[in-house]
C-alpha cells in the first residue's frame, strides 16, 4: 500500500484535532475517500490524503485535480445516502497534504471549494 503511511499519519493528525474517525478507504466505484470523519460540532469531513516525497512534478496540493475533486464529491454523497440514509448532513470536503517523506514531511491541510 503506497499511501498507507501518509494515511495513518493524516488519520492521526486528525484525531488530535478532537475528530472521530469514522472509515478509511471508503470505495465506490470510481472513487475513494481516504479518511471521513467527524469534528466534535458533528460535522462530517471528507479528507483526500496527498503526499509527495519530492516537488520534482509539483507539490502534493497540485496533484490534486478538479476530476478527483468530482469522484471524490461523489464518494461522498455516496457515503451519506447508502451509510447514513441521507444527504443532508453537515459536511464539507477537504485535502490533506504531506509533502516530503510521510513520516515527517510538512503537513497542511486544504478547504475544497
């Protein structure tokens, strides 16, 4: 697994901002959410993982394209109608980025709009 690293970082980093994680790796096909889970306030969040050990084709927050943006939405709604039996919760999208190793690279996390 590639991105399992980074994954268990992002997952870790996120529970230390108080949240719940609630799945990793969730697939449909097409698509796949890497962490959904939920802020104390009860907000569900979607978090796209992205690392890159060098910025020789970018950073990670530029490998993130507006097609995975969309297969991500998607998984999304996908998680909240088939999951959770409706589409009308409180949630957002976002993107985690690690860029260097994912051990200790630097970290920053991306509201999607």
């Amino acid at each position: 697994m590639k991105g399992a690293q980074a994954e268990d970082r992002a997952a870790a980093f996120l529970s230390g901002l108080g949240r719940v994680v609630l799945a990793r790796n969730y697939r449909i096909p097409g698509g796949e959410i890497d962490v959904i889970s939920r802020e104390p306030g009860g907000t569900l969040v979607f978090t796209e993982v992205r690392q890159r050990r060098s910025a020789r084709f970018g950073s990670a927050a530029e490998s993130v394209t507006p097609r995975k943006l969309a297969l991500m939405q998607r998984a999304a709604l996908t998680y909240l109608t088939r999951e959770l039996g409706r589409d009308d919760l409180p949630c957002r999208l976002e993107v985690l980025t690690i860029d260097g190793s994912a051990r200790d690279g630097t970290l920053s996390l991306h509201a999607v709009e």
